[in-house]
C-alpha cells in the first residue's frame, strides 16, 4: 500500500510537472518577444538554469553530507538523458519530425556541449575531482559566457518587417504585461522546482528497497527524475514549433549540470571515486552519444527522426546494461 502511495505521488507530480512546463514556453516566447533575444538563449538561460536547481541543491546537500558520488551520478545521468530521451521526444513531438540546427550559435554551442560534457569525464581519471578540476569547470563555463556575449548576433533578435517589429514595440501596456509574465516566470520556476523534488523524493523511496549502489541511484533514478523538466519542455516546445528552445534548454541543461553546478560541488567537497568501474559504462554510453549528437547537429545541420530514434536506442541500450549489471 505504501508503494502504491509512492507511485501515485509520482505520477501526479509528473502530470502538475507537464502542465507548468506548457504554461513556461508561453511566457518564454513572450518574454524573448518583447526583450528582442533569441528564444534561444531565453531558454538556455533560464528554464535551464531553473530546471539545473534540482542538481545544484542535491549537489550541495551531498557534498556538505560528505557524498557527492550521488551529486556526479545524477548529473552523468541527467546529461544523458538530455542528450538522447530528451532530444528524441522533441523530434518525435514536432510538426515535421525534425529539429534545425542551421543557426551559427547553436552550432557552435553543439562544441561546447561537447567539451561540457567531457570535460568531467576526462577530470575523473585520476579518480578523483579536486578543487582545482572543479575550478577548470566553472572557468570553462565562464568562457563559454564570455564568446556568447561578445557579440550581439549570438543574442540578440533581429525582426525583418513592421508587423515583427510591432510586436516589440514598448508601450506602458506591454511593459506591465513583461512584468505581469516575469512574475508567473518566478513561481512556474518556483512550482517545477518543487514539484522536481517532489519526483526525486517518490523515485528515491521507490528504489530505496533494491539496495542499489551510491553511483547506479544517481545515475538511474535522480537523474532521470531532475531531468523531467527538460523532456517536458522538450515535448512541448517542439509542438509549438519552437525548435531554438528545444535546443537552448537541452544545450543548456547539459552545460549548466557538467561545468558550474559540479564545479561548485568540487569545491565543496572533493568528489573521490575508488570504483572507477562504477561509472565506466555510463561514461562509455555518454560519449558514444555525445559524438552521434554532435555528427549529427554538424553534419545535417538538423535532427532527423531516424538520427533521433538512433539517440533512443543508445539511451535504452544503457539502461539495459546497467540493470544487468547492477541488479540481475
């Protein structure tokens, strides 16, 4: 009975989850509207940034309790899951079963992704994540700040005719709407992070009972359930048509987690990993993804329906060798 109470508040977490998560990517695209800004820096900035709280606070709370193993776990997991689940539900979900990637930002973001998320998996071979890697991390976040705003065609929107340029047109009735949707921004922000937590908490009493390892838990279960914003986004975003978004968030989701979340956790508290073995398939299946996605993104300059189920399989094939390994 108890379990069944678990489930249940899981599911209706997920369902409350969903329905916020509609409700952010119309307020977004008016918010990139009226401030002129790519959607798709709007989302990369703060649905992920938001939707990246999840790791930052479980981070902290295992290193301040003298475990980030769980910390590194869940963000390995969630990037994965960004990189593969996310992306296929966006491509799946769109009006055209595909996702462009022509524009010249979000193809040089693809590289930095790819360093993000690397970048922790090449730290971790000497088993162990020190201070100074966790500083090499958030630097490298702040690099990719520093390219991005150094130029204002990599932000900013530029509208071609009247009717585009009317929509940004400031008047005292506009402005009080910007701040009207600013505020239902901070407590849908608010409201995902808490119903986050809420999944975390019913996964984590759901799994308690398998006696799974420190490692596996963040893997499998925290990092699927912190990445549930980003795939709700993902599916939505992409029914509207709104194809930059998908890709701010998911770009953002990854890069946020892999370089100042856990470069924060660093410096908290050193990450150790005596079993390098209990990370190794989860790193070998993250970069098999990371090189398709890339290929993918550079190649086409889109993401096809057959790239996206190729992305699903990579993800399903991981899940299934890592039960097998942990559990059977």
């Amino acid at each position: 009975m108890t379990l069944l109470l678990y489930f249940i508040l899981f599911l209706v977490a997920a369902v409350f989850l969903y329905i916020c998560c509609e409700k952010l990517v119309k307020i977004l695209i008016s918010i990139s509207s009226f401030l002129a800004i790519k959607e798709f820096i709007v989302a990369f900035f703060i649905l992920a940034f938001a939707s990246a709280l999840p790791n930052l606070f479980l981070g902290i709370s295992s290193a301040l309790n003298g475990i980030p193993q769980l910390s590194l776990g869940d963000i390995i997991g969630n990037n994965l899951v960004a990189l593969t689940l996310a992306v296929t539900l966006g491509v799946l979900f769109s009006k055209n079963k595909e996702i462009e990637t022509n524009s010249r930002t979000v193809q040089s973001t693809t590289f930095f992704t790819l360093v993000a998320a690397l970048l922790p998996l090449i730290l971790i071979f000497d088993h162990q994540l020190s201070r100074a890697d966790g500083l090499i991390l958030i630097l490298s976040f702040l690099t990719y700040l520093f390219w991005l705003f150094s130029k204002k065609e990599r932000y900013q929107k530029f509208y071609q005719n009247e009717k585009e340029i009317s929509k940004i047109d400031v008047t005292f009735k506009k402005f009080c709407i910007f701040i009207k949707n600013i505020l239902i921004l901070l407590v849908l922000i608010v409201a995902i992070f808490i119903v986050s937590q809420f999944i975390v908490f019913s996964a984590q009493l759901i799994t308690k009972q398998l006696g799974i390892s420190l490692i596996f838990f963040g893997l499998i279960v925290t990092g699927l359930a912190n990445a549930m914003p980003e795939i709700y986004f993902a599916i939505n975003t992409a029914k509207q048509e709104e194809n930059w978004m998908v890709l701010g968030n998911l770009m953002g989701s990854i890069i946020f987690p892999a370089t100042l979340i856990l470069g924060l956790i660093a410096l908290i508290h050193p990450i150790d990993i005596i079993d390098i073995s209990s990370i190794s398939l989860a790193r070998f299946f993250m970069i098999g993804a990371l090189i398709f996605f890339f290929i993918f993104i550079q190649t086409n300059k889109k993401i096809s329906k057959k790239e996206a189920i190729f992305l699903l399989i990579i993800f399903a094939l991981y899940i299934f060798f890592e039960l097998l390994k942990n559990i059977f």
